[in-house]
C-alpha cells in the first residue's frame, strides 16, 4: 500500500458515532452561498429518519455561516430521543407531530421552504393501506397546507423501472414504470404533489433518491459485512447507485432554488454505477476477507444516471473511494448499524 492511499483510508475513519453525524450535517461553500437567496424558514417533514436529521442541523449551520435570520423547524413524531436532542443541540426548532394526524399537520408552523421526507418502506408488504396512506394520501394533505410555499419532495429511484446497466442508467425523462405495492405507492406520491403544484403554481422538485449511504447503512455498508462475515452476496441485482449521505442532504436544501411548477425531477445519485462483484472483492482486500458469491449479473439493476444533477451542482464532494474506505475501516472495527437494511437487491418490489 502506498503513502497516499494509507493517509486517505486513516482521513475516512471516523471515530465514532458523533463524528460521522458531525460530518454529515457539515455544509459545503455552495450551499452556504445557496442559502443567502433561499427566502424564508425551513420545515423539513419525516426529520427523523435516517437523512433527516442531516438535512435539518446542515440547515441551520448553512443558514447560520450564510449571516441569515432563519428558522429550521424539524417534524417528526420523535420516537428516537437521541435524533431530537441531536437536532436542539444543533438550534433545530423540533415539533413533535403526527403528520397522519389533520388536525396535527395543519397546526405545524407556517415555512416558506418545505422538504419532504416522511414515508413508509419497510413493512410494506401486509401493510399496503398504511403505506398508500403514506406515501400517497399524505402528501396531498401536505401539498394543501403549504400551498405557497416551495416545497422538495423525497422519492425514489424504484418508481423507474429495473435498466439496462450498459445503457447508463434511467433519466428523468425516462417513463415511470413501479413494481411492486411500495414503488408504486411512490409514484402516487410523485404525481399527487405534481398534481397539488399545477392547481396552486406550488413551486416544487421531485428529489429521486439512489441510494443514499455512510458507514452505519447502506449498500456499501451491506456488502462489507457480509464479506466480513462470510456470507453468501447474491449477484442477481448486480449493480447499484450510491451517493454519501452529506451529499444528499446539500443537495436537498440547494435543490429548493430548482423547485418549479410545472415541477422538475432530479436523479440524487453519485456519477458511477457500481458492480456489486467489484465493491465485494475490493472490500475484501481491504478486509482480508475472500467474498462469496450466489447467482449470476442479469445486466439490469435500479440505476440512475445522475448527468442533470451533475449539471447543476457538479460532481458530489465524496468520492467512491472515500466511502468504500470509510466503510470498510467503520465495518472493521464493528461499528454500530442503523439496523435498517436497503432491501437494495429485491428485484420483485416486496418490501
């Protein structure tokens, strides 16, 4: 090992919990500059998740470094205490809110500047009502109470349909096509906000998400324990896209400067399609590990092609390498999970 490649993978080691969810709530110069045109509070809605809080707390720093007077208001229902006391050491207003709850939402406080992250994965197959429920009625309740204000809405790269790997991925333009009760859910979210911002001129941007990381979840999280653990990886999902978490979260507050009606959507996602078969055998060099394989590559995953996002923001500030290394070191020495797996390799949409 070299010099150079030994000093990056100790600058990609956390140590501990704190000082990943320190760096993933750090705001880049763009988005500082970004924030001093963006009017208004922020509410971001389903704070609680797992790019929530990120969001929230990298909001309030920008707007803060940025010399401007604004509120972030972070809604969630706060069943996690250490989410909220994360985001109030961090000047993040918390309102605790049941967003299923009418009378509850409409008394959330009032915010020029909306994203949207609440939803349901997870559970979704025996539970479809609650779901749709989620994913599709909500927003339209949404929609209504902030009617006048620009809103980002959270989806994901599940309403496309499975791509052609060698094709580079699908595009915005390219037709929804959901499998399974969960994408197509999500696409009832996608077209009742674009419904909501055509009657109202709501400005908004459809934030098409794939796949979020960091050490604690995440495809490349999945695939290092299991060669740390010795377990079979299936190949059938053969490729994935990855962007890190800090990414995401600068992008979703700078993409309230894109929000539009007739609204726009954008591909949230790092410029490789990664090979599952390639991330496996380079974490187990890292590892010392020899990974194990099930199935064959069918030459088509849930891939996006992130050329417009490129466009506007450039390239994300973390490299493929820089997070391999970072999960690779935060894997090997046990770190804790979010216990939240992506399902990324479900090809039949039962999540």
């Amino acid at each position: 090992m070299s010099i150079t490649q030994e000093t990056r993978r100790q600058d990609a080691e956390f140590d501990g919990v704190d000082a990943i969810e320190e760096a993933l709530a750090t705001p880049s110069q763009e988005l500082i500059d970004a924030m001093r045109t963006i009017e208004g509070d922020i509410a971001v809605l389903g704070v609680g998740g797992k790019v929530g809080p990120s969001v929230a707390v990298m909001a309030k720093r920008a707007a803060e470094a940025a010399g401007t007077d604004k509120r972030i208001f972070g809604v969630a229902r706060f069943s996690d205490v250490r989410t909220r006391a994360f985001l109030e050491r961090n000047g993040v207003d918390c309102v605790a809110a049941d967003l299923t709850d009418d009378d509850q939402l409409q008394a959330l406080p009032e915010a020029a500047n909306v994203i949207f992250m609440a939803g349901n994965k997870f559970g979704t197959t025996g539970n479809e009502s609650f779901t749709w429920a989620m994913n599709a009625y909500l927003p339209g309740r949404v929609a209504t109470k902030y009617r006048d204000s620009r809103i980002v809405a959270f989806s994901t790269l599940v309403t496309y349909p499975l791509a052609d790997v060698a094709t580079g991925g699908s595009r915005e333009d390219d037709p929804v096509d959901p499998i399974g009760e969960y994408a197509a859910s999500c696409v009832g979210r996608e077209r009742v906000f674009e419904y909501h911002s055509l009657q109202f001129g709501t400005p908004l941007l459809i934030f098409r998400l794939g796949y979020s990381i960091e050490t604690r979840y995440g495809v490349l999280q999945e695939i290092a324990q299991a060669v740390q653990d010795g377990s079979e990886i299936p190949l059938e999902m053969g490729h994935a896209s990855v962007i890190w978490q800090r990414d995401v979260a600068d992008y979703a507050i700078r993409s309230l400067t894109l929000a539009s009606s007739p609204p726009r959507r954008l591909n949230i996602t790092g410029p490789e399609i990664v090979s599952i078969r390639w991330l496996a055998h380079r974490f187990g060099e890292i590892l010392g590990k020899e990974p194990r394989f099930v199935g064959t590559e069918t030459g088509t995953s849930y891939v996006m092609d992130g050329t417009a996002l490129q466009k506007e923001f450039g390239y994300p500030s973390t490299t493929l390498s820089f997070m391999i290394d970072a999960v690779a070191a935060w894997v090997g020495r046990d770190g804790e999970t979010l216990g939240k797996p992506t399902k990324f390799q479900q090809r039949q949409g039962l999540f």
